[in-house]
C-alpha cells in the first residue's frame, strides 16, 4: 500500500511537472513573439471609430471640435517631450518615446473649433449657449464612448486627451501586448 501511494505521487509529480513544462515552454515562445512585434503606425481601428463618433455627437449638441493628434511615431514623441526642455516652449508631455499611448494608437487629443475656423483650448467656453463647458461636454460624450479622459488624472491634468488602453499598461504595450491580445 505505502509503495502504491509512493509510486502515484511521483506518477502524479511527473504528470504535473511536463504540463508546467509544456505551459513554460509555450509562454517563453509568446514572450519571444511579443517583443519581436512592430509599433502600429496608426490609430487603433477601434480608436478611429470612437474619435469619429465623438466629433459627430458633440457636432449634434453645436460643438465643433478638431482631433488635434491621433497617433504619434517614437520621433514626433520626443520631439514634444524636448519642447520646454531642450526646444523653446511649454512643458507639454512628461512621456517619452514609448511612454504615451498615443505610440500605440490608443490616443487622441482634442480641442475646440470656432465659426471662424480658429482653434481655441479655452476650458471654460459655452459656444453652444446651455450654461455647461463645451470642453467638459465633450469630454463628457468621450467616456461615454469608453475613453479614458486626461482630465481625470490626479497628478498631471491633460485636458485635451483621450485614451482607450484596453486593459494594458505601457509597460505591456512595451512588452509588445496588443489590444487584440486581450480581446480573444
């Protein structure tokens, strides 16, 4: 009986220990293929959908806005991340290359569109006359639309900015995750 119990335990052990090997071995070759992927060159298809909802429902309660950025590559990043540092400017991003969703294709950024054309960043501005922030407005239609809004952080205010991260972190999307990773 005690060498029946022995010899189902190591059966068991064995048994165990070559799915742990198996499961290993196939995570080690996902991780491979992750960081062997390339950076999107574009806004994610479920990003380019939501952006333009949003400018047609804030068009519909007399809101005209501009998709100031959309996706942005690694060298247009640390271009705006030297502004205010090593460029003339304001400080306007504290993301590197890599460190901003919108090198993902996860990100716009808005403002608001006069009659005139001109473009204004104006926070406070009732042009549609219903005594609320057009800005807050439409930020409110983005969240509403699944947009995470910048306005909401609790360090660095970012009120022109919009996100859908999907679940990830940057540090995953630097790993080389991909929205469609956590859609399946």
């Amino acid at each position: 009986m005690k060498h029946t119990k022995t010899a189902f335990s190591i059966f068991s052990l064995l048994i165990l220990g070559s799915f742990l090997f198996i499961w290993l071995e196939n995570e080690l070759a996902f991780r491979e293929q992750l960081k062997e992927r390339s950076l999107p060159s574009g806004l994610h298809p479920i990003v380019e959908e939501k952006r333009d909802l949003l400018v047609n429902q804030a068009a519909e309660i007399g809101i005209n806005i501009l998709i100031t950025d959309g996706y942005r590559s690694p060298e247009e990043q640390d271009g705006l991340h030297s502004q205010g540092r090593n460029t003339p400017g304001s400080v306007v991003t504290h993301a590197q290359a890599g460190e901003s969703y919108h090198n993902y294709g996860l990100a716009i950024d808005y403002a608001l569109r006069l009659d005139d054309g001109s473009v204004v960043w104006d926070t406070t501005r009732d042009g549609n006359g219903n005594g609320e922030s057009d800005w807050f407005e439409v930020a409110a239609i983005g969240k509403g639309l699944g947009f995470d809004w910048g306005g909401d952080w609790q360090r660095f205010k970012d009120y022109p900015h919009l996100e859908m991260t999907f679940g990830l972190s940057i540090r995953e999307l630097q790993q080389g995750w991909r929205p469609e990773d956590k859609m399946e």
